[in-house]
C-alpha cells in the first residue's frame, strides 16, 4: 500500500493504524518509521507538560520518542486498545524516569503559583464565611476550576516531591513514587490500569472527583465529603455505584 493511502492528513483509521504495526512487527523498517513519524505529535503534546523543570523541551522530546519507540516495539493487538491508549504511559513513564534519575522532578512553578494564590483565598473565604469553604465554592471565588483547586490543595498538604526519599530498605533508597506508582510488568495488569483509566475519564464530574480524591488522595469519606460540599452518605453511595461499575467493566478483561 503506497503511503499516501495510508496517510490522509496525518490522521490514521484505526484499521490502517493496525496495518502498520503488523507490517513493524514483521521487521518493516518503513512501516515502522511511517509509525513513529504519525505518532511524533502525541510525544510533542505530552513533552509540553514536563517544561519549566530545567530542561530544554528538545531533550525531552528526544526522550519521550524513545518511550513512543518502545511502544511500537512491545504493543501487541490483543489488548485491545488503541495504539495511542497504550503508548501514552509508555512516553510518559520514559520521561519520568529520565526525570527521576536526574533527581529534579518537582510539582511545577505553575501548580505551586496556583496554590498559593488559592490558600490565601481560601483564608479569605474562611474568615467572610466563619468556616472552611467547600471545593466549589473556592473555585467559584477564584475563578479557577474544580479539578485545580483540588490539584493545588493537594500539593500543599505535603512537603513531600514525587521523587523524594520516602526511607531506606536495605541501603537503597525508597522513593515516594515507587509508593504511588509501582512499576508492573504484567501485560494484564498494564491493561486493566489502562482500561480503568479511560473509565474513570468517562466518569461524570462528580464521580471522577470521588475517586480521584478517594483512591488517589487517599482522603476519607467525610473529607471527600467536606471538600465537596455533599454528605458522607452521598460519597459513599456514589462511591459504591461507581466501583460496582469498575470492577464489572474490569472482569471482561
């Protein structure tokens, strides 16, 4: 297939984008470079999200494609999931771990202006209001969205980096990532992250923010309850509902 059929605008159908990773797979050097060339946008867009941390974007980019070349490498179609779905972690975990081992990824000067701005309204809205405002009532104060305030109220409740020493076991240092996000090699275990990830996006503001705040924060209930301004009874039926949803979705896989 010449490649001007293949490629219309740069936009693959899902079925042609298949084409090219089986043709890669077989060791077509074109198909895989046409591949890499297709996805280099996706590396671009993630890339920009890691700037401002005292690296140039090239270097950056240049190691997220090795994350994208990865992928093309160890993607297999019976995940069923898109290419893109897989490659994203797969870029974004090369990045992290470039990062990582120069020892400066650190939540960025954007997410730590914002926080500081919003504590001091939050102080602010706590002193008109006599009580602690809930999420969607900092957001309506500061113009900001729901999903930032949280970002930002998270990020001041600790002191701690992604990439801190958390401790020491056996003379190697523990890093608070490794707690948050252990690396898995598991082909089946990757997947159902990927799966639940793409679920919980599909999730209604509200539920997306239980979760998140439940299961990624770590908060409880009656906190989750607090910040957004609804009862414990209402978090935990909402909490339920979705979960049960999750795991029904998870077993098909």
């Amino acid at each position: 297939m010449a490649q001007e059929n293949i490629v219309s605008g740069n936009v693959l159908r899902h079925e042609e984008n298949d084409e090219l990773l089986r043709r890669a797979k077989t060791g077509d050097k074109k198909a895989e470079d046409l591949l890499l060339e297709i996805n280099l946008p996706l590396v671009a867009s993630l890339s920009k999200k890691f700037l401002g941390r005292g690296y140039d974007y090239d270097d950056i980019y240049q190691v997220g494609a090795l994350g994208l070349i990865k992928a093309i490498k160890n993607f297999n179609s019976e995940y069923n999931v898109k290419f893109s779905t897989y490659a994203v972690p797969m870029i974004l975990g090369e990045i992290k771990r470039f990062l990582r081992d120069d020892g400066i990824v650190k939540i960025s000067r954007n997410v730590k202006g914002i926080s500081r701005k919003i504590m001091f309204k939050r102080d602010e809205l706590t002193k008109e209001l006599n009580r602690e405002p809930t999420v969607h009532e900092l957001a309506e104060y500061t113009k900001l969205s729901v999903d930032d305030i949280i970002l930002a109220i998270d990020s001041c409740s600790s002191t701690q980096y992604l990439y801190d020493t958390v401790h020491q076991d056996d003379g190697s240092p523990i890093l608070l990532i490794d707690k948050i996000e252990e690396k898995v090699s598991d082909d089946s275990l990757i997947l159902n992250k990927l799966v639940l990830k793409e679920m919980i996006n599909k999730l209604d503001e509200k539920s997306r923010q239980i979760i998140m705040l439940r299961y990624f924060k770590d908060k409880t209930q009656i906190q989750v309850a607090s910040l957004l301004g609804i009862s414990q009874v209402q978090v935990s039926r909402i909490e339920k509902k979705v979960l049960t949803k999750l795991k029904g979705i998870l077993k098909e896989y």
